[in-house]
C-alpha cells in the first residue's frame, strides 16, 4: 500500500473515531464474555452441588443445563449485537474512511 495513502487513512478523523468506537465496543463485549464463561467454569468447579440441583420432582434436569444453555445464548446474542452495530455503525465509518482517502 502506497505510504501516502496510509498516512491519509491514519490522519483522518473518521477512522481515529472509528478505531476507537470498535476497540471500546469490541473490549466491552469480550470482557461480558469473559464474566460469563468464567463465572458458569467457576460454578462446575467450586458449586457442584447447585448445579446439580434437580429443578423439580422427578425431573432428570438440573440448574446446571439452562445455565450452561444461557452462555451459549448469550455467545449468540452478543455476537449478533456486534454485526448489527457493525453494520450500522462501523461500515458507514469505513466507508467516510475510504471516501477521505480517495479524494
């Protein structure tokens, strides 16, 4: 890539903000992650008998499956929050960036 057409792309406000509205965004949603997946891994090894606590009277199921279903949920949820902000968001940023730069 041409080093002015870099220089350009670096110095231009748009991708400054977009930079950092992706790197905020994208630290905020790991960290949720990282809470939950480690929160349920902390409750198999420290809380077994919670989760293994029947929900009812001659039920097979216990606490631990939704819960363990829920990170999974939330996995899927949190990542289609992230494509839908970045399809709102970032891609409009990207695309004022690349119009800055060819002008």
């Amino acid at each position: 890539m041409d080093d002015a057409l870099v220089s350009r792309i670096t110095a231009n406000p748009k991708y400054q903000e977009l930079k950092a509205k992706r790197s905020s965004f994208g630290w905020t949603l790991t960290i949720a992650m990282l809470v939950v997946y480690y929160g349920f891994i902390l409750l198999v090894a420290f809380n077994k008998p919670f989760l293994a606590t029947r929900l009812g009277e001659g039920v097979t199921t216990t606490i631990g499956m939704p819960i363990g279903l829920g990170v999974i949920v939330f996995t899927v949820v949190i990542t289609a929050f992230y494509v839908r902000r970045a399809n709102a968001e970032f891609d409009a940023l990207s695309d004022a960036v690349v119009k800055g730069a060819l002008k």
